[in-house]
C-alpha cells in the first residue's frame, strides 16, 4: 500500500524542506554571531529571509493553482495543529521583522562593522535584536515540528 501524492502533498513536502533550511540557516547563524562572526550571521539570515520570502510568493500562487485544503476531512488534532502551526509562523515573522528593524539600527556601529571609528551599538538596541532574533528562532524551530505533524496528517489521509 503505497502514499498517493498529490499536487498539494508534493508542494508542502517541500515547503517542509524549505522550513528546515530557514531553521537550519537560523541556528547556523546563531552560531556564527557567537563566534563573532558577524558578517556570516548576516549573510545567513538573509539567506533565511530569501526562503521565507519565495515561500511567501509562492503560497497564493499555489492557492490560485492548486486551491486550498478541504479541512473538513481532517481530524479536530489535525486542525488544531494547522492553527498552532500559523501562529508560531506569524509569530516568526513579526519577530523577524523586529530583530531586522533592530539590525537596521546596527548597521553602522562598530559591533557590525568592527572599526572603532563607528559609534558603539545601543546595549538596548543589541538586546532587543537578541531577544526577537530568539523569539523567531524558536518560533521557526515550533513551526518547523508542527508542519511536520501537519504533512504526517496529509500524508495518512492520502
């Protein structure tokens, strides 16, 4: 007894890969600016931006396209988990939209650009970023799972 895929399976599967790789980019980023690796965690991040920006321009093509989940096949749990899962990716929107207003302001001060020529960073300023820059991560890392839960649903009822 095989999986009978679909257009939508085939499209969240890899919405699903394109979620493990904004996280997977999030924590190496992460990494990176603890090593004080400023410019890799920056490159990183807007790697991450790019991906959720083209899963953002690709989702109403697919709802035009292939047309939205009939919903009322899934279970309560399953439905439950959709909802969780859209939350912790508007969550990880908004707190990425945060941290980079907060990267902004950082942009010219000698924790980016390392001279010391430039104005030290905002200790609030620095930890506001810190803190939304968590927020998204670990929203990320919840969307991530719970997409996961999503697609294992889809993939039973297929």
């Amino acid at each position: 007894m095989g999986v009978k895929l679909n257009a939508n399976i085939v499209f969240w599967t890899g919405a699903l890969i394109n979620m493990m790789a904004v996280v997977a980019l999030m924590v190496f980023a992460v990494r990176s600016v603890r090593a004080g690796e400023v410019a890799r965690h920056k490159r990183a991040m807007l790697t991450a931006m790019g991906l959720i920006g083209g899963f953002l321009v690709a989702y109403p093509i697919k709802v035009v396209v292939l047309g939205r989940e009939d919903l009322s096949v899934w279970s309560d749990l399953s439905v439950r988990t959709l909802y969780f899962h859209e939350t912790c990716v508007a969550t990880m929107l908004l707190a990425g939209g945060f941290a980079l207003s907060r990267a902004w302001r950082l942009r010219n001060t000698r924790v980016v650009t390392r001279s010391s020529a430039d104005p030290i960073a905002l200790e609030t300023t620095l930890n506001w970023h810190r803190r939304a820059g968590w927020t998204g991560v670990a929203a990320a890392t919840l969307g991530f799972l719970s997409a996961a839960a999503v697609l294992a649903g889809m993939y039973a009822r297929a």
